[in-house]
C-alpha cells in the first residue's frame, strides 16, 4: 500500500474524521479566545483582572463540593444508550441530569450568600484612605465583601450552564461532532461578544461577571434550540424537553449517582490543583499579582486547546474499545497517542517558551499593554504546565472507563499533599512565579503517578485478553 492510500485510508475512519472536525472547530476557538483575552485585559488591567481571578477561583473552589459528576457520567452512560437504542435509557439519563443539576445549583447559591460573601469579606481586605480633621491622610483597612457577592451572583449561570452542557452532551453522544464544534465556537464567540460588549461600557470586575451571565443565558438559549430542532433526526430519538422536564421529579436516582460521585470527586481534587496556588497569590501577593497568575494560566491554555479535539474523541472511543474487550488494539493505540503527544507537547511549549524569552516584552506590550509585561515570567515559567497537562489528558478517559477512579483519586489527593508545603513556600517567597512554580509541580506529580497506576493496568488486560478478531 503506497503513503497515498494510507492516508486515504486513515481519512476514511470515523475517528480522524471527527477529529478533524473538532480540531478545526478548535483552532476557531483559540483564535477568538485568544483576541478576546487581549480585549478583556486591554479594558480591565490588571487590578480590576486580578479581582476576576479571584472571583473566579473562589466560584470554581466553591465547586469543588459538587459532588455529582453529572456531566462527564451522563456522556458515558448515554453513549452506551444511543449504541443500544435504548430511548428509555436515554430519557432517564437526561432527568436524572437535570434533576441532580437543579439540586446542586438551587442549594448552592444559596449557601454562597449565606456563607461565601462573609467568608471572602474575612479573606479579601481594601484600604480606604481617609482625610482626619487635621487634614493628614489616613489609610485604614477594611473587609472586602464584594468578591464575595460578585462569586454569588456569577452562581446563577450553575443553571444556564447545566442547560447548555445537556444538549451538549446528547449531540456529542450521538458523534454529531460537526454540530458540536459549530455549538462550539459559537459558544467561544459568544463569549467575546457579550463579555467584551459589557467591558466597553464599564470596563471592571462586575462588568466582566454581568458579561460572563449574558453569554451563558444565551448560548443556553441557543443549544436548548438546537437540540429541539436536530433530537429526533438520524436513527436514535431524543425526547421532548418538556418530557425531560416533566420526568425529571420522578426519575430513580441510586442507579446513576454512584458513578458520578466518584467522578466529581476526582474532578473536585483536580480543581485544587490551580485554585489553591491562586488564592495563595491573592492572599500573599495581592491582586495584581493574581491577575498576573491568571493571564499566564489563560496564555498557556491557548496551545493547550489544540489538542483537545483528541480528549473529546477518546472519552467516545475509550469506553467502546473497553466495552468491546478490544484490549489490545486500544493498547497499541493508546501508546501512540501518548507518544505524540509527548512529542508534540515538548516541541510547542519550547517553541512557546523561546518566543517568550526572544520576543516576549514586545508581544505583551503590542498586545496587552506595557501593564502586563510583569506577567511574562508566569507565562514562560506555565509552559511546563502545559507540557504536562497536554499529555496528562489523555489518561482521564482511560482510568473513567477501567473504573480506577478511586485510584485517581488517592494519586491527587497525594500529589496535592506531596507539593502543599513546597508550594506555599513558593508562594511567600516569589508571589505569583511562586504560584506558577507550584501548578507545575503538582500536575507533574499527579501525572506521573496517574500514569504509573493505568497503564500497567491496561497492560495486563492486553496481555490476557488480546486483541479480537
């Protein structure tokens, strides 16, 4: 067989195919995110940035409690469902997501005005300066309930977004990745729009929580609309929305919340991974350093980008290969992904990181303003973050459908104790470099054991079950 043929062969599986597509999709994406994040850090500097970060990442801790795991469960069991055509399953998979959405959101936001906003007051002070009768400038310091408040409103999009990730979740089920790229990037667009419409009027931290709201009411609105219009197209019919709605309060919740208990779980520790070392910088480095944090970490998740169309495929192929036993083949295959990505991380980032050191200043004043240039070492030193996690996400799909998540589990909750206090001393020496510093070592850790617990696993089923024929 010549290259030629090869490579028409190889074009001709479903997998590259919707790859591809969702690679493509993808580059769209890190296109507009990438000038979107110019925008939104032109508009805000870094102060009112730095708030964001903060208000973000005490959002995202926050979620760290969200014990469902309804999401990346409801895409694994509802894939087995459409391959089964089992409308049934299906119906009772989509209640089961909304009513364990509704139960998480509705109860969250409250407990974050109940006890979030005096929390963050108690972390987060601002200093108010004061005339005194004698006309001397005094400078006090008070708690700072406004993160606090902005995290509580910004909860509202728990609902939108929950929403949103259903008619997501069905069409990606379904492999209809042309449509899930399309929702996609009209997704990121969306975002620029209406988070950047916002800025221009009132360019601060609750600009950019009242933008980010907008966005994810409509682009709920638009999924929700799509779904309507493409559920009862192809072999394997969705229901109705008000079906949905209405079988929500009765559906069985034991039979599904297991799985995504463990899931959310694992996912929760992971949180932790970028959340702890941000909130550190805030509290030792100030907000300007956080913001600092925070437009590297959004800098390096640019490239990373480009290899998800990759981890998006292999949570529909994983779970297949394992359920149909075809150890061996996946064996082989998960080898070769691994080792390009391993090689493809290695030459971006470098790339990445000599750009950096060559024309770093000019790039960040041309694009951000001279205000960032300070961001620059968080930038450069992140590339190994994104080296590492590039290759790292690959094995999520792999441990979900061996049932390792325990295992996983236990490797972060280790990994985050193995670089807590190694990390904070990062973090009071070197603020915001510090916490870069820190993000790299635990995902190095974590990755690296992770590794070392799946893939003699996956081995010794290749080894005793080869590949069917």
């Amino acid at each position: 067989m010549t290259p030629i043929q090869r490579l028409q062969t190889l074009l001709r599986r479903k997998f590259v195919q919707d790859t591809i597509v969702l690679q493509i999709g993808s580059a769209i994406r890190v296109g507009v995110n990438f000038l979107a994040s110019i925008a939104i850090a032109r508009l805000m500097g870094p102060t009112a940035y730095g708030e964001w970060a903060l208000v973000s990442s005490f959002f995202v801790i926050w979620q760290s409690f969200n014990l469902t795991g309804v999401v990346a469960s409801t895409l694994t069991r509802l894939s087995a469902a459409v391959g089964a055509g089992d409308e049934q399953e299906a119906l009772n998979l989509l209640a089961f997501y909304v009513r364990i959405t509704l139960t998480w959101a509705l109860p969250c936001i409250t407990l974050m005005v109940i006890i979030g906003i005096p929390l963050a007051s108690y972390l987060y002070t601002t200093d108010v300066t004061l005339l005194s009768p004698a006309s001397f400038a005094v400078t006090l310091t008070r708690p700072d309930p406004l993160i606090g408040i902005m995290a509580a409103i910004y909860a509202l999009i728990l609902i939108t977004e929950g929403f949103y990730n259903m008619a997501v979740t069905a069409l990606q089920s379904r492999r209809e990745m042309r449509l899930v790229a399309l929702l996609l990037d009209v997704n990121a667009l969306m975002l620029a729009v209406c988070v950047i419409g916002v800025l221009l009027i009132s360019p601060t931290m609750p600009g950019m929580v009242f933008g980010r709201m907008l966005y994810s009411l409509t682009t709920m609105l638009i999924a929700l609309g799509l779904y309507s219009r493409q559920r009862a197209r192809g072999q394997f019919t969705y229901p109705k929305l008000t079906v949905i709605l209405s079988h929500a309060r009765r559906v069985p919740v034991r039979p599904y919340w297991r799985f995504g208990f463990a899931i959310a779980l694992d996912r929760g520790v992971a949180n932790f991974f970028t959340q702890i070392p941000m909130q550190l910088v805030g509290i030792y480095g100030g907000k300007e350093a956080a913001g600092y944090l925070q437009l590297g970490l959004r800098a390096i998740q640019l490239p990373n980008n480009l290899t998800s169309a990759i981890f998006d495929n292999m949570q529909a192929v994983i779970p297949q290969a394992i359920g149909r036993q075809d150890y061996a083949r996946l064996w082989r295959n998960f080898l070769r992904v691994l080792l390009v990505l391993i090689a493809g991380s290695i030459g971006v980032y470098a790339l990445v990181a000599l750009v950096i050191v060559v024309a770093g200043p000019f790039l960040v004043q041309l694009l951000y303003g001279s205000d960032w240039i300070p961001a620059l070492p968080m930038i450069s030193a992140l590339t190994v973050f994104g080296a590492i996690t590039t290759v790292g996400g690959v094995f999520g799909p792999l441990y979900r459908s061996l049932m390792m998540v325990r295992a996983a589990i236990v490797v972060k909750v280790a990994a985050l104790l193995l670089a807590l206090l190694p990390g904070v001393w990062l973090v009071t020496e070197n603020a915001a470099l510090g916490g870069a510093w820190f993000i790299n070592l635990v995902f190095a850790l974590s990755v690296g054991l992770t590794a070392a617990v799946t893939l003699p696993a996956l081995r010794r089923l290749a080894i005793t079950q080869p590949q069917k024929q």
